[in-house]
C-alpha cells in the first residue's frame, strides 16, 4: 500500500520526524504545499504520506460556458443552488436557511481499509464577501451501505450516516464538523482539532484570493486515520494554517465526496466557488463509470405507427448546443445506423424525437447523440420493442406513480429525542433513502412489463427537499 503511493519502501514517521513535518507545516514549508515549494525528499515521507505527484484532476471543466449544469462527474444540490461559469463550480446562494449547499464527486469514494488518501480543490469567494460562514469538503457520506446516488444527495441537514465536515471559515479559521446530529441537524458541532496558524495568527482570505485546500488521510495503527486539513493561499504565496483531527474511524470517512459552500447555521453567509479537484492515493476509489449526463434519460411510446422519444438532458446552456440526433438499426447487429431525426431543445432540456411509419414487427437499438461545443459527442443507447402480439393472453402494465425519494427529507427536520433510535430513520442510510429505487427497479424488471405507465406523482414538491414555488421551477422539478 505504502509502496504504490511512495514509490519506496514502508518507513514509519519516527516521533523526530513527525516533529520536524509538524514544525515545516507551521513554518510554511512542508510536503503539503503545492507545486514551486520546498517538499522534503522521498526518502522523508512517511509510508502513508500520498506525493503531489499522485494526485490527478477528476475532469477538465469547460470554460466557455455558463450553465446549471456542472458536468458529468457532479451532482449539484440543489441544481438551481449552483452553476458552472468561466471554468468554476459556483455556488449562487447564501442567503440564511440555504446551509451546506453541496456537489458531490460522482467518479470518486473514499473507500474502507488502511489506505492514504489526499483531496485538494482550489477555491475561492464567488459572492457576499462581507458575511461569514464556511467552504470546504464533506466526506464519508454513507458509509459501505448507502447507494453512490442516494449518497450522493447529502446536504443540509445533518443526520446518520452524514459524513465529515472539512471546512475552511471566512475568517481563515481550519476546522472538522460533524454532519450526523440527528437532534440538532444545523448545528455542525465543531470537532476537537490541534491546528497551526502563522505567526500573524489568522488570515482572512481577500475577494480574488485562490486558496489550496489540501485533505489527507493517513491511516495511523487499529484502523484509525489522521485528517490533515491545510489551507495555501496560492494568490499570496501564504500558508493559512493546518487542521489535525486523529483517531478518526475508518466508517467516518469511507463514502461519497462533496464539495460544501455554506453560510452559518440560520444566518446568511457568503458563497465559495471551487475549481480544479485532485485525488490521489489508493483510499480515494476512481469510479469512471458513474458519471451522469449530459443524456439523463430517454422515454418513448409506439402508436399508430409512429415513434415519439423523448430525450431528458441535464440543464445545459442553450448556445452550447450543436445538435441532438436519433439513430437505429435492427437490434443485436452491426449494421450502419440509420438517421431518425433531429430535435432541437426545448423548455424543460427535453429533446423530442418522432418518426412516422414505424416498423413494429421489429426490435430495434437506438442512440441518442449530442453534440455540443464544449465537450465531446456523447450518445446514450436504448432499445424499442416490437408490438406486443395481438391477441396474447396476457398483457403487463408496471404502474410508476407515487414515488418519494425519501421518507424523511434532507432539510433541518429533526427527530424526536424522547423516541428510541429505533424509531426513527437515519437521515443518510438505506431505510430513509429510497432513491434511485433500486427495490423498484429490480421488481419491474422481474415483471417484464409491456407497457410502463406514469399517472402522476413522479415527485412530490416537499421531497427530498423544500418547496420551492417562486424560483426556479423549472430545475426545481428536474432536481426532484
Ligand atoms: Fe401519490
């Protein structure tokens, strides 16, 4: 483990080393800084220290375009709470009620085991620089149990199952705060840490300051780990300060990976945008294949001939489009693909497709491709069925109506301290969370239905979050 991450072998830090590491953090001058800056040899790192060599970028981000939608390794909360704008992820809200607004890392998990770990993003004040409150990572969501995308809605309201807090305050101050009281959901207690300031004591950062903010996890004996939060003012050349939390247990880390601007708890606060996110060593699990979008989905019926299909798109910006085709064959061949037809965008990011004359003695694949200006052409695959024969006994219909995401909902709600835990559901974990419906899923595919039938009720306007009526329906609905 050490070896893949050192390139040497397995030394432990002995107490003279670590108290030289220790003193060249608080003097500005250790291996957590970034590119430029003195770091110590290799043959000085301890076995669990990941290099800045090992840490690679989760994506390149366009930085031509201005849209909701961050791209395909994010998933933004709320969508209308953030956009992607000049190369940034960019939180847009700060106002009080609006804590802990997140995006998590679709292609990335910090997984169990005695494993080093490192995340760093750039960040910087996109808004309301006068107000307090915080920015940083939030970590350990779910744990093992929890399914990547139900995880992977985390935000607000603390609860079971919540994950870390590893957070850089407006006034420059490193912190790590809970996300998992269940009694009191905004409290984000702050958690005991040593940390080192520079001399001059805390700084705050300026409006155009970028800062590094660095997290490792180094595994220390008994499958405990140590968290080293450090803050570098890149714009500055300064070092803000380190945070340590050890003794830290491996369920508190293991899990989905956000990104958190936040104001204070009931207050309002300002808004942080985030920028080139790293991960290196073998604690952080790469996930390529869970990336979501720019095709979120597609629908499409058969009558009287003619095919309707309908392509969901996550919210992209409307000039960045190029075109969105539809293409098919006979299913299970090889053969050229054939023009469908075109669609443009519409209201809603929906691209509907139709096609007169259908054959429907036939099975046939399909794909969807979009093309856009900012990324490469993406196609998502699917296959049509041929009719179901007339005059066939029987005939099944899978009714998709009614469905919550979560029992509890995401907010501040809390429970009830007088009810034994067994009596309430854990905010973040299985029970509460029924999104993306995998019971649901698994049994309609059991049923082999003919038709899917959708009556209403595909989201309910209170869950998992707020309603929202004034702003935002449209992403409001999408979200949902
Ligand atoms: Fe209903």
């Amino acid at each position: 483990m050490g070896e893949r991450t050192n390139g040497g072998s397995p030394s432990r830090a002995t107490p003279r080393r670590r108290e030289l590491l220790k003193k060249a953090i608080v003097t500005g001058a250790g291996a957590s800084l970034p590119a430029g800056c003195a770091t110590p040899s290799e043959k000085q790192l301890p076995w669990n220290w990941v290099q800045e060599a090992h840490l690679q970028p989760v994506t390149t981000l366009p930085d031509n375009v201005t849209r909701p939608w961050i791209g395909p390794h994010f998933w933004s909360n709320r969508l209308q709470d953030w956009r992607l704008r000049a190369g940034k992820i960019e939180c847009l809200r700060g106002e009080a009620s609006y804590e802990i607004r997140t995006v998590s890392v679709l292609t990335r998990e910090v997984v169990a085991g005695r494993l080093p770990g490192r995340l760093r993003v750039t960040t910087g004040l996109a808004g309301h620089l006068n107000r307090d409150g915080f920015c940083g990572f939030l970590i350990g969501v779910g744990g093992p149990e929890l399914e990547y995308r139900a995880a992977a809605l985390a935000q607000r309201g603390s609860g079971e199952g919540g994950g870390l807090l590893c957070t850089l305050g407006r006034d420059g101050r490193l912190q790590f705060r809970e996300h998992t009281n269940e009694v009191d959901p905004l409290a984000f207690g702050v958690q005991a840490a040593e940390t080192h300031y520079p001399i001059g004591g805390l700084t705050r950062p300026a409006a155009d300051d970028r800062i590094q903010l660095d997290l490792e996890i180094r595994p220390q004996r008994a499958g405990r780990f140590e968290l080293r939060l450090t803050a570098w003012n890149e714009s500055r050349g300064e070092l803000l300060g380190t945070a340590i939390r050890r003794d830290v247990r491996d369920e508190a880390v293991a899990g989905n990976i956000a990104l958190v601007s936040s104001p204070p708890p009931r207050r309002p606060g300002a808004c942080w945008w985030f920028q080139d996110l790293r991960t290196g060593g073998e604690k952080i699990a790469n996930r390529p294949d869970r990336t979501f979008g720019p095709i979120a989905d597609t629908l499409y019926t058969v009558n009287e001939g003619v095919l309707r299909l309908s392509a969901q798109l996550t919210p992209v910006a409307e000039e960045e489009v190029e075109s969105i085709r539809l293409d098919y064959r006979p299913a299970g061949t090889a053969e050229a693909w054939r023009r469908g037809s075109t669609a443009e965008l519409q209201p809603g990011y929906a691209a509907l497709f139709r096609c007169e004359k259908w054959d429907l003695t036939q099975v046939w694949d399909y794909r969807v491709v979009y093309r856009s200006r900012t990324a490469d052409p993406v196609a998502y695959h699917g296959r049509i069925r041929k009719d179901p024969e007339s005059g066939a006994d029987d005939f099944t219909i899978g009714l998709c109506s009614c469905t919550t995401p979560a029992a509890r909902a995401l907010e501040a709600g809390r429970i009830d301290p007088d009810r034994s835990p067994d009596e309430y559901l854990g905010r973040y974990t299985p029970e509460n969370i029924y999104f993306p419906y995998a019971d649901l899923v698994q049994n309609l595919h059991r049923q082999r239905p003919d038709l899917l039938v959708f009556t209403g009720d595909q989201i309910y306007q209170n869950s998992p979050t707020r309603v929202e009526s004034r702003e935002n329906p449209t992403l409001d609905y999408l979200y949902k």
